[in-house]
C-alpha cells in the first residue's frame, strides 16, 4: 500500500484531469447509447442548464466567442511550437521536461474539448428524434407525393412574396431587419405547439470569417464548445432565417440534421413574420424541387417553376449564382468531412440525411395540410 501511494503522489495533477475528464466523457457516451432514456433525461433536465449558463454568457457577446477561439488556438498552437523548436535547439536544455508540459498542455486541451462535445452535444445524438417525439413519421413517397408537396410549397411562396419589398434584382433583403430576435420568437412561438422547443434561446452570431464558410458551402454551425449558434452572414439572405432557426433548434437537443432543418422550417413558416414566411417557404420549396428534378426529370420541373412568381424565381438563380463561386476543391474536401462526421454520430447515412427534411415535409404536408 506504502507503494502505491508513493507511486500515486508521484503522478503529476494534469495527468489525473486528462483521466477522468476522458473516463467521464467515454462513460457518459457509453451510457448514452445503450440507454435512450438516459439520454432523453439529459437533454430534457441537464443540458438546458449548459445552454443557460453557457449559451447565456457567450450570447452576452455581440461576436461568436467560438470563432474567436478558434483564432486563438491556432496562434497558440503556432506560438507554441515556435517556443518549443527554439527552447529544443538550445543546448544544455532538459528536452524531456519540456515535451511533457507540452504534452500535458495538449492533453489536458483535447481532453478538455472531448468532455465538452460529449456534455453539450454527443450525449444528444442520443436522444428520441424529434419526429419520434412529436408522432411524425418518415414513410417513402412517390413522386406524385413529392410534386403535391412542391405545388403546396410554390403556392404558399407566391402568396407570401406579394407580401414582400425586394431589391431591384428581386430578392430579399435583411438590411436592416432584426433577423436574430425574429428567429429567437418564431423558435418560441414553436414551442407552444412542442413543448421539447420551447424556454430560452441564446442570440445567433454572425461569423466574421463568412467567406471561408462560403469557401466550405456552410450556412451555420452549431459551436459545441461556447453552446453558439453560428451563421454565414454572406449567404444569400433569404436562407438566413431558416439557417438560423435550424442552428437554434441544436440548442434545444435536436442535433440531426433532416431534423433541425424541419423545426427551422416549421418555426419559418408559423411566424409571425411574413419575411420569415416567404423565407421559409422559398427555402423549403428549393429543397424539394430539387429533389423533383431527380425524380421526375426537367420537364417537370419546368413545368412547375413556370407558375413561380418571377420573386421565387430570382431568389433560386441568385442562390445559384452565389454558389457557384466556391464550387473548389475546398467544398469538397467540407462535404467529406461533414459526411464522415454525421457518420460518427450515428447519422449512418451521412449528408443524404439532409433528404429526410423533404419526407418529413411531405408527411407534414399529408397529415396537417390537406383538406
């Protein structure tokens, strides 16, 4: 025993953090996955408290706290090992010190940044999907199915771009539009109907760097470490007000992807807003269109864009256009990476997963819309 303590105390402090920051975050995974009732418990009762507590304090902030870390990390990293290669280079240095702090400094990083993935988002992966919980379903469709959805989609969007001013080029603007406080009650409004939506909403952010985004084909991302909503602020504005609300619902649990875009269109369509309406529409009908083209083949989608208000139409070539300024090798490798990431956390079908938003609209369309 007399042993084992020396042994013990010997054991520097970092190396006990690394131990059991990664022993809790590999057990609460475990946990997670084989219990889906734990995992509901805990992004119902504990990871709201995160999204008060943290999501509040980096929300105080008018810039994403994430996207300054980020930053920050990379010229730490870069400082760092500058200062390693310089203080290695020098004679009569104890190498063997200096590599252990620098590798405890690594450590107790990475671990630091696992245990918070797994707390304010891993564990969530885990948990009832929200089509599950709200008694939706995800069935296979045909085609007419898919092209009923697109008309209802289209009608709706030419209705609410009467409603609309637009540029000279006839699409929407959000200048001077209080974009964040319009998603954060159209999220809330949700909530009445879906209690799991409903309670406090930290403020979205903007990203500085939206180019690079732009450069990767991103429109949000959700920060698992600062619990941030994030957005590209150079997308075409009229897929900002659902990119937004698909960010917050991740702070509501709801981490896969079909999913969350479903809740932002829910939450677009059902504002009180008719900008967020129209965007919302205008969205989802360029989402299922798309998925007309493949299924039915250019005739009829044509035939179907044609009755388009000439606003509709000059929001999808303008999305068009926009992106195919980064259609490089850059957005390829992003995709890869999404893919491989959705993967990870059980999404099996990787970015096809973003399919499902237009079954569970037809589904939604089938059952609430049809008179």
């Amino acid at each position: 025993m007399k042993k084992a303590a020396q042994f013990l105390s010997k054991i520097p402090i970092w190396a006990y953090y690394v131990f059991f920051a990664l022993l809790a975050a590999v057990s609460l995974t475990l946990i997670s996955k084989s219990s889906t009732g734990f995992a509901e418990w805990y992004s119902e009762n504990i990871y709201p408290v995160f999204v008060f507590v943290v999501g509040g304090l980096s929300g105080l902030l008018p810039f994403s706290l994430f996207e300054i870390l980020i930053y920050a990390v990379i010229l730490f990293a870069a400082a760092g090992i500058i200062y390693l290669v310089f203080r290695l280079i020098k004679p009569k240095i104890k190498r063997s010190r200096l590599l252990m702090r620098a590798a405890a400094i690594l450590l107790c990083s990475a671990s630091s940044v696992y245990l918070a993935f797994t707390l304010f988002c891993g564990i969530n992966y885990q948990r009832t999907p929200f089509s599950v919980d709200s008694g939706l379903s995800v069935e296979k469709y045909t085609a007419q199915e898919l092209a009923d959805l697109c008309v209802y989609l289209l009608k709706n969007a030419n209705a609410c771009a009467e409603k609309i001013e637009v540029t000279e080029q006839l699409t929407i603007s959000l200048d001077g539009v209080d974009i964040h406080n319009s998603c954060k009650d159209a999220m809330s409004k949700l909530g009445g109907k879906y209690g799991s939506l409903s309670g406090f909403y930290p403020s979205p952010k903007a990203v500085i760097s939206s180019e690079i985004m732009s450069h990767a084909r991103i429109l949000g991302v959700y920060s698992p470490i600062t619990i941030e909503a994030n957005y590209n602020c150079n997308a075409p504005d009229f897929t900002k007000p659902v990119t937004l609300c698909h960010e917050l619902s991740h702070l509501k649990g709801f981490m896969r992807e079909d999913e969350a875009s479903f809740i932002a269109y829910l939450a677009c369509i059902g504002a009180d807003s008719d900008i967020l309406n129209y965007c919302g529409y205008v969205y989802a009908f360029m989402y299922a269109s798309d998925a007309l083209y493949s299924a039915a083949g250019t005739e009829v989608y044509s035939e179907l864009l044609s009755y388009a208000n000439e606003k509709v139409v000059a929001e999808l070539r303008a999305n068009s256009e926009y992106w195919k300024n980064y259609e490089t090798p850059v957005a390829q490798v992003a995709a890869t990476v999404n893919d491989s990431y959705l993967k990870s956390q059980g999404q099996s079908d990787g970015a096809r997963s973003y399919g499902r938003f237009v079954d569970l609209m037809i589904y939604d369309y089938k059952n609430n819309h049809i008179q």
